[in-house]
C-alpha cells in the first residue's frame, strides 16, 4: 500500500484568489490523479497527472483553471485558480500503483469553502 | 452511457445481518480492474476490494467479498456480519485498460443497530 499525504486538509478563500494543493506519495506511483467531488455527489476526474509534461484533463476541465504540476514520480499539485463560490468541493489526489491492479489510493482530500 | 452504475441510492441493513450493495459496469476494454471504497463521513476514500477482470477467483477481503459476474458485467459488493461503523457511502469504480478510475454515485449504507 501507499501513504499519500495530501495539504492543506481544508481552507476558506475568498472569491479571486487561488490555492494549491500539494499531494505526496510515500514511493514512486505510476499515475496520480485529481478528483473532485461536490457536496453529495460522485467523485469527478479533473486530470491525469503526467510526470515531466503536462497533465491530461477531462472534458469540462482546462488548465487555465486547474493548473497541475508533477515534478516526479512522487509529488504532484493542483491549482484551483481565479476560484468562485462553485469552486467548493472536496478535492482528492489519487495514485494508482501496480499498473493498476489492485492498488489505487486517496489522499485524505481538501475541503475548500470559497465565499 | 455510464461506466458504472449503482442503482441503490440508499440502503439499510440491521446490524450482524448481510448486506448486497449493486454494481454494473459497461466497458469494451478487456483489461480492466474493479474496486470498492467506502466514505464514511469524515470524507476520506477508504479502499475495500479490488477484482481484476483476468481474476478466476472472486476477491475476499475480511468481511468483504466481491460477487465478480464477468457475462453479466456485474460487480457486486457483500459486506457480512454489519457493524454500526459500515455506516458510510460506498463507491464502486472501474480502470479501464488498469488506467484512470471512473466512479459510480455511490449507495448510502446505514447499519440499524
């Protein structure tokens, strides 16, 4: 198993203003992703976070919005930019091990509150 | 159409007894991996269970047990003997080609005591 370590665990910003959300694997991963998840609903994909090149978003997602960067094969971070009150969500950093089989970890999530 | 469907948006089981929670799946690919987690309340993504789709076995895992129906592209989860603490959101996902992991709507569990 892994342990992914995932910060800040919540925060409240104001409407215009960005974070960054910081998500660190306890050994090198194959695939880390961004999910978020909306108050009572599903888990969402936002990205793929591609080690040494840029990340591969879903549909409805783009990197003006949700820049991501992954250094190496252990740290990633997410950027909820220019962020509105819809922005509010828990944002959860995933990796996925072992070529998939079998191991796929959560960090413990963001809650971000934007007023 | 929907990667994973779960068709129970809600179920209540009394505590000891068993629970089935539903899942199907719809895919091409025939590489692909299965997984259950439970959210409790606190928000974290618990893993549970994980069945891969070359599996012959179906995948135990304590109280956990995973009833994998490849022909019938059914992925249900069985959790025996129910503890209060079962009480949670429970997500079945799939990886495709063992790649990104889309999630169903999950189903809320709660335990009676």
């Amino acid at each position: 198993s892994a342990v992914i370590s995932q910060k800040p665990s919540r925060d409240i910003c104001q409407r215009g203003t960005s974070l960054t959300i910081q998500c660190q694997v306890d050994s090198q991963v194959t695939m880390m992703f961004w999910y978020r998840q909306q108050p009572g609903q599903s888990l969402t994909l936002i990205a793929t976070a591609n080690q040494g090149s840029e990340a591969t978003y879903e549909s409805g997602f783009v990197i003006d919005k949700f820049p991501i960067s992954r250094p190496n094969l252990t740290f990633s971070t997410l950027t909820v930019s220019n962020m509105s009150p819809e922005d509010s969500s828990i944002y959860l950093c995933s990796a996925l091990m072992g070529q998939g089989k079998g191991e796929a970890f959560f960090g413990q999530g963001t809650r971000l509150t934007v007023v | 159409a929907q990667k994973i469907t779960q068709t129970q948006p809600g179920m209540f089981v009394q505590e000891k007894e068993a629970v089935t929670l539903d899942c199907t799946y719809d895919t091409s690919d025939p590489s692909y991996g299965l997984f259950w987690y439970k959210q409790p309340s606190s928000g974290e993504m618990i893993f549970l269970i994980y069945q891969g789709s070359y599996d012959q076995q179906n995948a135990t895992e304590g109280r956990y047990s995973l009833n994998f129906q490849k022909a019938r592209k059914s992925a249900n989860l069985v959790i025996s003997a129910s503890q209060l603490g079962d009480s949670a959101m429970y997500f079945c996902a799939i990886s495709e080609g063992y790649q990104k992991v889309t999630f169903g709507t999950g189903t809320k569990l709660q335990v009676i005591p």
